[in-house]
C-alpha cells in the first residue's frame, strides 16, 4: 500500500516541481524585461537632458556673440531650463526609488536651476534683461557643467546595474532548472533500482509469461558533453572581477573548456566592422586572414552583429559547428562571442542558453569598447533569412 501510495505521490511531486521552475523562470524573465526597458527609458530621458544642455551653451554663445541685448534668446534659454526640469521629474522618480547615489546631487541641480529661472523670468519682466542674461548664463555655468557629469555617471551605473541584475536573474533560473533536474534524475535513478521481485510481480499481473527486459532499455543515453553549472557560475563571477587584459585569455581557456569548444573569438564592433579583441583555439594568422568582418556580410557573425540575436551555424560533413551569441548593451550590440563546437552541439539548448549567458556577463568588462554602429536591428535580416534567399 506504501508502495502504490509513493508510486502515485512521486509524479505529483515531479509535475509540481516542473511548473513552479517554469513559473519562477517566467517571472525572471519579466523581471529582466522591465529592467530593461526601465534602463532605456532613463537612458532617453538623459540623452534629452544632454541635448537641452548643449543648447545652452549655444544659446550663451549666441548671447554674447550679438553684443547686445538678445530678449528672444533670454526667453528660448529660459524655456530650455523649464524643459530640463521637466524631463528630470521621472528620472528623478526612478533615482530616489532605487536609491541612486547620484539621486542627491541630481536634485539639487535641477532645482537650483529651477531657482535660476523663476528668478530670471521676473527680471525679464521687469524689463531688467542684463540681470536675467547673468543669472541664466553666468550663474548656471557650474551647475550645468556638475549636472552633465552627473548624467552620464548616472547613465554608466544603469547600464551596470541592468546587466548585473540580469546575470543574477539567469544564474536564479540555471539554479532552479538545476535543482528540477536533480529532482528527475533522483526519480529516474529511484524507478530504475526497484526491486526485483516487484518487478516481476507486476509484470505478472499483466502477463502469464513474464519477459525479461534489460535495465539499460530504461535509460536514457548521456550527452556527450554536459555542461557544470557550479563551473557555470564561477567563470561569470571571475569574468565580473576581470580587471586586466592579459586576464581575458584565461578565462576563454575556462570557457572553451566548460562548453567543449575548439576554438573561441571575442569581435568587438568599431563602427560598421568588427574586429577580433581575444581568441583561444587559433592562431594569429588564421584570424589575420579572416580580417575585419562588415556589417552586412552574409555569415552568421556579421548576422549575430546586426540582428542581436543567437546565430547557430551547422557544420557539413567532416568540419565543425558554431554559436554566435550576440554582447548586448543596453542601447547597441558591442559585438559577438563565436564559439566551435562538435556538430550537432550547436542545436542543444543547454548550450545555447550557456553561451548567451557568458556572453551577456562579458558586456559587463567590455563596454568601454568604441561605439559600433547605431542601425537598428529592425532594418536587416536574419543570418538564416539572407542565406535562404541567395
């Protein structure tokens, strides 16, 4: 009775624990959406104020550039000072909610050209426009200049903090999917060691001449190269903590290593072309040979480039498969981790989801590289799409 009570509880258990690291995986994945697109719409609302404090200082410029007074340039600079203070108030919203270090001195920056302002307009219309030109001009100077500094600080700690919270929530899903797939082997190893003489009594009742099958029919042949995902999380910690270039090439080694790779290639993207930063697997002259690789060029790398999405490239008989996991910022694609593995290998999931993860922990270190290219992704093709139409 125990036994059939264990037998009926057991799949239960296993279904439970199924859906619930669905769930949690989709609630990640929320998550990771909403820090996102909160990151954009801070980094927007930032470009915005950048753009209003550049026309500033061409406004001061016009200003003095006139030699007289300039009332229609008074009142543009003041209306600019408006539209700086009300852009800030969501950025601001988001700074204090998260506790921003910078939130502080962005306020009282704001602010005080707020002050600025409403003190300016009254002396506009009080007809003292020498003294509104000083107060908008002369007095702002510093606050302007410590305000940008602050932004683009800011914009720097968002994009970090978006990528760190989405390593974290992918290393919280590998850890739950880890944890479901222990639970199933533990099932799968438990139904397997059943005693013998159950065994035969159920096949029994089934049939009056019990046949005799293997145990190896029940299992499920292992893959050729399984990915740890300890390992998994300790090469995304040390690629965190990577503080020197010389480093990089250790951790390829480990990475090549986890994943079963031949070979491995950061390309990192300046302007419209990529160029190979670190390797593992080749030498120089092979990949001297390859050169810099276009934008539009018709391979899964330049695809990867454009399209920011995961290319996988299937080898023919007697050559080598490939990944190409794209290296996301928050505004751009930075570049492309490839990666040669044995065919087949490029189509397990396994191995795609633990390459993409690699590669979003490498934004973190490598984006100081030089800006790529801005066309949206929106405007290319697939790798898969180009390559079916030629």
């Amino acid at each position: 009775m125990k036994t059939r009570i264990l037998r009926f509880l057991l799949p239960a258990i296993l279904v439970a624990a199924g859906a619930g690291a669905v769930v949690w995986t989709w609630a990640l994945a929320q998550h990771v959406d909403h820090l996102e697109a909160t990151g954009k719409q801070s980094a927007a609302r930032i470009d915005r104020i950048d753009v209003l404090l550049d026309e500033l200082s061409r406004d001061e410029l016009t200003y003095v550039a006139s030699g007289q007074i300039d009332k229609e340039t008074l009142t543009v600079t003041s209306t600019r000072l408006r539209q700086i203070v009300s852009e800030s108030a969501w950025l601001l919203g988001q700074l204090l909610a998260g506790a921003a270090p910078s939130a502080g001195a962005v306020a009282d920056g704001v602010a005080l050209l707020a002050e600025v302002d409403a003190r300016a307009r009254e002396n506009m219309r009080a007809d003292l426009d020498l003294m509104a030109a000083d107060l908008l001009f002369t007095e702002t100077t510093r606050t302007r200049q410590t305000l940008r500094e602050q932004l683009r600080a800011l914009r720097i700690a968002e994009s970090r903090a978006v990528a760190d919270a989405r390593s974290n929530d992918l290393k919280q899903a590998w850890t739950a999917l880890a944890a479901v797939a222990v639970l199933f082997a533990w099932a799968l190893l438990r139904s397997a060691r059943r005693p013998t003489a159950a065994l035969a009594s159920d096949v029994a009742s089934v049939a009056p001449d019990p046949i005799h099958v293997p145990l190896n029919v029940f299992l499920k042949e292992s893959p050729a190269h399984s990915i740890d995902l300890a390992e998994t999380a300790a090469l995304c910690t040390a690629i965190s903590r990577l503080q020197a270039e010389a480093d990089l090439q250790e951790l390829l080694v480990r990475t090549a290593t986890l994943l079963g790779a031949s070979g491995v290639v950061v390309w990192m993207a300046a302007g419209e072309e990529m160029f190979p930063v670190a390797w593992h697997g080749y030498d120089s002259r092979q990949l001297s040979q390859l050169g810099p690789i276009g934008r539009s060029s018709l391979n899964a790398t330049a695809a990867a480039w454009r399209t920011g999405t995961l290319q996988s490239v299937a080898g023919e008989s007697g050559s080598r498969s490939a990944l190409v996991a794209p290296l996301l910022g928050v505004e751009r694609c930075m570049g492309v981790l490839a990666i040669e593995v044995a065919p087949g290998r490029e189509k397990d999931q396994t191995m795609q989801a633990v390459t993409s993860l690699i590669a979003a922990q490498l934004v973190t270190v490598l984006g100081a590289w030089p800006a790529g290219s801005s066309m949206p992704a929106a405007e290319v093709l697939p790798f898969d799409q180009i390559r079916a139409s030629n």
